[in-house]
C-alpha cells in the first residue's frame, strides 16, 4: 500500500531535478520508495503522514538531516555531502543517509515541524533589476522593505556584486558576487545608496546567531556548493550592515508604511505571494494603493516581486520580475524573468 507522502516525494524530487539537484531527486525518490516499503523513514515520518503538499515536508525532512550534517551529528553520512566537504554517491550514500533514520529517528524529527526557511540571496539579481529602473526613472535615495524576509539577506541589495556579459556593477570586493545576474549585459543605471532596510517575517531567522545561520545553511541544497558560498558571503556582510527583520505578519506590516519625502520608498517580496492567505493579499494591495495615491515625484511608491505570476488569465505561471509604480496608477510593468533561485535574470 503507498504511502501517503509518497507520491508527493516524487513530486518534490523532480523539482529538485529541474531545478538543478541531483542529489536531492536522488534522495527523494529513494525516499519516496522506502516508506512504500514500510522503511526507517514511516516511523520518522509519523504524525505527518496528512500534511497538506504545500507545507514542504520532503524539504523539512532534507533539510534537518542537513542540521545534523553541518552539526556533525551524522557519523558517516558527512563524507557525502559537499558543504562539509564530501562527495555525493548515490549508490553509497543512500544505505548511509537510511541508516541515519534508523538510528537516530528523533533528532531527524526535531526540525520536522519547522518550516523550510530560504533567503536565497540569488534573487537580488531581480530586486536590483527593479531598483535601476526605478534609478533611471527617479534618482532618489530608497528606503527599501521587504515582506516573507527571512533572515533579510535581500536586504543587503547594494553590497553585492552584479555581473553581466560585458560588465559588473557593486562593490568591486563584494563577498558576494552573482554571475551572471543577468542572461546579457547588466540594465543600465546606477546602484542606488539604501537609505534604509527593514523586513518582516512570520518566523524571522537571526543571521547574526549561530542558530540562525545554521537553519538558513540547512535548507541550502548540498550540492549546489555556490548557493551556499554566496550565503556565507551574505552572512558576512549582514554581520557589519545595519538592518532589521521584524516579526510581523506582512500586512500589520505593510499597513505601517509610510512615504518619505526624497525618498524612494520599495515594498519588495520573492516567492511568498502564494503563502500569503487571500484577504491578507488584498489587504497589502489595498493599502499600497492608498499610499500610492498619496504618493509624488519627491515621495515615490514602488512596488517590486519575483513571483510565480501569469502574464495573462490563460498563460502558464513564470517566475517574472513586475513592478508597480506610484505616481503612475500603480499599472504592472513587467521587466523580465528569472530562474527559481534568482540567477538568472532575463530583463525584457
């Protein structure tokens, strides 16, 4: 009899297969195949066998074995994973990661009912995008805000550095560099100076703290080594810039908006829009939309995702990069596409 996660193991393993990681489709549909089989992971599982697809319990579930990796508390199966060094082996590594359940089936569940929390700082390719086009359009300083914030690494937008084909923007010793940020040449336009970085999350994550490192560091997938290059970069900047991530739902958040004047004020958010319940959305847009209506050329309103979006009623979903600016009726402009995890960004 098939297990009730099973087939959305499978599903999760060929999203990490589009998306890059072999390790991960390896491992899931392995998984997938052991709780069919009444294996090591049905007793880890238990209590979870109904959680609904969207809470991610495939990724819950790698991400805290993961933890004990990064914590060396995984005897042997460090030696197959590359953010501590080791080599995936499919072959070997699976009878590995299977007797890690078996014997330790309570610390794998200590972090199953946490969410997977991500700040792919990849991303920022898309948010600086948005912020030079705002630049070209208004050159004002920003203050930038950010809903689903995480541990706010999207924050540190400017720090980092941005290449294209034939040319770079940002800070030329930047720990953290993204190429290519776009599939051609960098947009034109200037790296605008943040005046102010504020961020709101339901379940914050401190990347000041060991913990907090630690649990954005697990859910980086293990072979994708750059993505998790980049985040320590990031967390290396954050520990010098000053900024804040609130707990806060996103729309006691964005309700607390207000313009500036001489300012350009950014709302800004990345692959969140579909955790957000539906009065809560109309709740944000409303509010952008009185603020908007209050806002002028010296007190400008934009706001900026990378969302899973349809350009049409009848298109298929893209992750596009939109904005909506103030003054100007807030009409969407659509300025391009971008790969799941950010890079690249395909300006339009």
């Amino acid at each position: 009899m098939s297990h009730p996660q099973a087939e959305r193991f499978r599903e999760q393993a060929r999203g990490c297969r589009n998306l890059g990681s072999r390790m991960y489709d390896g491992l899931l549909r392995r998984l997938a195949d052991d709780l069919d089989a009444g294996g090591p992971s049905v007793a880890v599982l238990s209590g979870h066998e109904h959680d609904p697809g969207p809470s991610g319990l495939a990724l819950r579930l790698l991400g805290s074995v993961h933890r004990l990796v990064l914590e060396r508390r995984a005897g042997a199966l460090a030696a197959f994973y590359p953010t501590v060094g080791g080599t995936w082996d499919p072959e070997h590594g699976w009878p590995v990661f299977r007797e890690l359940l078996a014997e330790q089936p309570e610390a794998v569940r200590e972090w199953l009912d946490r969410p997977p929390q991500t700040n792919d700082v990849g991303r920022s390719a898309a948010l600086m995008t948005g912020l030079l086009e705002a630049g070209r359009r208004r050159p004002l300083p920003v203050r930038l805000f950010e809903i689903g914030s995480s541990g706010g690494l999207n924050l540190l937008v400017d720090r980092f550095r941005y290449v294209g084909k034939g040319g770079a923007l940002g800070p030329d010793d930047a720990p953290v560099v993204l190429d290519p940020a776009w599939a051609g040449a960098p947009p034109p336009g200037v790296v605008p100076r943040v005046v102010e970085r504020l961020g709101s999350d339901v379940m914050p994550i401190d990347v000041r703290s060991t913990e907090g490192r630690l649990a954005l560091t697990a859910y980086v997938w293990p072979d994708q080594v750059a993505r998790f290059e980049r985040l320590r970069g990031a967390f290396r900047i954050a520990s010098g810039t000053a900024y804040d991530v609130r707990r806060q739902a996103a729309g006691d958040f964005v309700d607390a908006l207000t313009l500036q004047a001489g300012t350009t004020t950014v709302l800004w958010h990345s692959v969140l829009w579909q955790y957000v319940a539906v009065e809560e959305r109309a709740r944000i847009l409303a509010r952008l939309d009185e603020l908007g209506a209050a806002a002028d050329e010296d007190s400008p309103l934009l706001h900026l995702f990378a969302e899973p979006t349809r350009r049409t009623p009848d298109s298929p979903h893209e992750f596009l990069v939109c904005a909506h600016s103030w003054p100007g009726g807030g009409r969407r402009r659509i300025l391009g596409t971008m790969a799941p995890h950010g890079l690249p960004v395909t300006v339009e």
